[in-house]
C-alpha cells in the first residue's frame, strides 16, 4: 500500500513538472511587438523591417524612417526631451513606479550616450538643433520567481522586454528620422532573469542604439569623410 501511494505521488509530482515545462515555454515565447501610440508626430513614412537568423518564435520587427542622406547636414547638436512614459496607458506597465522610472530613465540616458557621439546634446535648443521625442511604450518585465523555477529544471525562460517610440525632429519640425520598436533583453544576461527590470533597461539601449544608426545614415560630414577617405 505504501509503495503504491509513494509511485501515485511520484507521477503526480512528474505530471505537475511536464504542466510546469509546458507553460514555462508557452508563457516564455511572449513576444513585444511595436507599436502605434499617437505619440510620434507622422507615421507615414514608417517602414518595417524584419529581422533574420532568430530562433522561431523571436524574430523581431521593427518600423523604421531612417534619415535620408545628408539630413543632417545643417544640425549641429540634438535636444533630448525627457522621455515620456505612456506603457500604462497601451496596457503594457511596470510592476512598480520604481521600476518604471528606471526603465524611462534608462531610455533616457541610453539616447544621449548614443546620439552624443554623432552631434553634441545641449540643454537649450538652438538655430540649427534637432529635438529628440521618445516614449517608452510597453514593458514586459522579467519574472524572478518563476526563472528560479525554471532555473533548476531547464534554466531561467523568463527575460524581458520593451518597446519605444522615438524621433529626430529638425528646427523646421520636419521629422528626420523616426523608430517604433519592440526589443528583448539578451538571453546571456543571467542577471537580467533576476532582476525584474534589468532586460527592459538593457532591451532599450538596444533601441537607442538602433535609432543612432538609422541617425547615422543622414550624417553628410561623415559622408563626405569616407568618400574622402576612398580617394
């Protein structure tokens, strides 16, 4: 009788961990996808581009103006507006305030780290400065306890998310540039597993890494550089 009960708990106990796996991997395929919030001034020209080479499941998306050749030409430093926090309203928040002020400011610092290494950022807008608007559009943070879980059967399936809208504004307010993307934290960070906000702040660097090449691309000095450089 008792070894008869001990196998009934025993598949139990593996039926309960086959349920477990199955919705980890169901649940940990939760994608991001990019979005439309009304915050951007134009999205007509916004074009999609798809990413290749992913696992199933993971391939990522993005709609993209990237700045025409030499737009750039007659901007000589970038603005960043604070960035706005709209995800509550798209139904997409933070776990906690905390949370979504990191994550913002996250954004915040990233865009200025990568588009200061194109045209200086200035705390006044002048004659010939472009204005940066972007907004934090949706979070799916990390979820640390059901990683520890998984952790111990197949490693944590559980990392995060964010999706921004972001665009380059010339004096004229012509938009030269412009972003709505969806970016997850990278599986290799383990850290980011356990920390529920750290994948979406590392997930919005990426974008912002994104936006200064789409920048890039109109930057006619560096343009004229290379050509230079050829002859």
């Amino acid at each position: 009788m008792i070894q008869f009960v001990h196998r009934h708990c025993v598949k139990q106990v593996y039926k309960a961990t086959l349920l477990l796996l199955l919705y980890s991997v169901l649940s940990g395929c939760v994608q991001s996808y990019p979005t439309r919030s009304g915050f951007l001034t134009d999205y007509s020209h916004l074009r999609p581009i798809y990413s290749g080479c992913r696992p199933i499941g993971r391939d990522e998306t993005r709609f993209v103006r990237s700045a025409a050749p030499r737009a750039l030409e007659n901007i000589d430093s970038f603005y960043i507006e604070p960035v706005r926090w709209v995800a509550d309203d798209l139904g997409q928040p933070a776990s906690t305030p905390e949370n979504a002020e990191r994550i913002r400011h996250a954004l915040e610092i990233s865009i200025a780290n990568e588009l200061g290494t194109i045209r200086p950022i200035v705390s006044t807008v002048g004659p010939h400065t472009a204005r940066v608007r972007a907004a934090v559009t949706g979070v799916q943070e990390s979820k640390p306890i059901m990683n520890l879980v998984t952790f111990i059967l197949t490693g944590p399936l559980f990392n995060g998310s964010a999706t921004a809208e972001i665009e380059v504004i010339d004096p004229c307010g012509v938009q030269i540039a412009a972003e709505s993307i969806a970016k997850r934290g990278k599986e290799w960070d383990l850290l980011g597993f356990f920390q529920s906000s750290r994948h979406s702040e590392s997930a919005l660097q990426q974008v912002a890494e994104q936006l200064a090449k789409d920048v890039q691309l109109g930057d006619g000095m560096c343009e004229a550089h290379e050509s230079s450089t050829k002859r």
